[in-house]
C-alpha cells in the first residue's frame, strides 16, 4: 500500500473518531472549564491562590479526555469488527490518545487566558504545571480503563489518586497534584514523564493481553 493510500485512510479514521469518539470527551472537558469559572473567584489572583482553580478542578479535563478513548470498543461486539479492518487498532488507540493529549494544554491556555484577562498573575509555571498534572490524571485513568476494560474503573482511579494527593499531599514528592497549591514551583516535568510511562505501560499490557 502507497504512502498516500496510508494516509487517506488514517485522515479517514481521524475524521470518523472525531465525530463519533471525541465529539463527548471534548464537550465534558468544556463543561468542566465552565464550573471551574463558576465555582472560583478568577479575578486578581496572586501566588499559590492562581493554581488553586487549576489543580483543584481544571485538571479533571485530563481524566475527561483520556479515559474514554477505549470505550466505543469496550462493546465486545463492536472490538471484534474493529479487529477485523486492515488498519491495526493499537494505531487507532494512538491516534485518539494523540489529539486528546493535544487538546489538553490548548484548554488549558483558553482557561489561563481567561484568568489573564481578569488581570490574575498567571505564569509560565501554572500553564506548565496544569498541564502535566491534567495528563497525570487521565493517564491513570486510562491505564486502568483500558487494562480493566471498564471507564468507571479509570474514573474510580482517577478520583482514588485525586484523594490521595488531597490527603497525603508532600509524601507522594513531585507527583503530588496539588504541589503549586502548596507553594511548590518545581518538579511538574516528572508527573509528565510518568504519564507518558503509565500509557505506554498499558498500550503494552494490553497489547500483550490482545485487547489491542
């Protein structure tokens, strides 16, 4: 098969899974950036008071995106006939968890530029910080999702890891969620290194177990 047949068929995929398998993951996300204006006050925040709304409730667009990326498939039915098409699965897994992992930091600045423009004194930091935990968050999330087969199992993770952040705060080190809250201006980086670990992990599992 040529190059370009390739890529009609995998534009083709891109086309169908942002129709049928993004369209609601996108609008949850949405949704949540919306309570998040609703429920905090946005307005001329300083210091640690500028990643509380983020860590608290925006990250949750990471677990919004990422953990529903093996559910149209989770029908039995439906994974067999997708198993049955000439293009690999594991590539359509990959190319839906590429474009929800892109659409994580492109929220992330549309909510930050809204507190920017309440005159909040939003940096770098925060935009990278949020962005590295959001991923950390869906990444557990869909590494149980897609290991157990279940989005409600990916989604008790999600919130059992949340707790635990909550409660535990500095013992779980740099990859405490709330550690810009708490005053911490380092050490986001290795939440996204662990997130590209824990996906990458799963992809293999289930690849090993032929879920993919």
């Amino acid at each position: 098969m040529e190059m370009r047949d390739k890529l009609e068929i995998y534009v083709g995929i891109l086309k169908t899974n942002l129709r049928r398998q993004y369209l609601w993951p996108v609008l949850a996300a949405v949704v949540l950036l919306v309570l998040t204006k609703l429920g905090f006050n946005l307005n001329a925040l300083e210091g640690t008071a500028v990643a509380q709304p983020l860590e608290l409730l925006m990250i949750w667009i990471g677990p919004a995106l990422l953990v529903p990326v093996f559910l149209p498939e989770q029908n039995p039915e439906i994974r067999d006939v997708v198993r049955t098409r000439r293009t690999d699965y594991l590539h359509i897994c990959i190319l839906r968890i590429a474009y929800s992992v892109l659409t994580v930091p492109v929220l992330t600045l549309l909510f930050t530029g809204i507190m920017k423009a309440g005159e909040s004194q939003v940096l770098p930091y925060h935009i990278w910080g949020s962005i590295c935990s959001a991923l950390l968050l869906g990444a557990v999330g869909l590494a149980v999702a897609g290991v157990s087969g279940s989005v409600a199992s990916g989604l008790m993770a999600c919130m059992l890891y949340y707790l635990a952040s909550y409660g535990l705060g500095r013992r779980l080190g740099c990859l405490n969620l709330f550690s810009m809250s708490k005053g911490q201006m380092s050490g986001k980086g290795w939440q996204l290194l662990a997130a590209v670990v824990l996906v990458t992990a799963a992809l293999s599992v289930m690849r090993r177990q032929r879920q993919v």
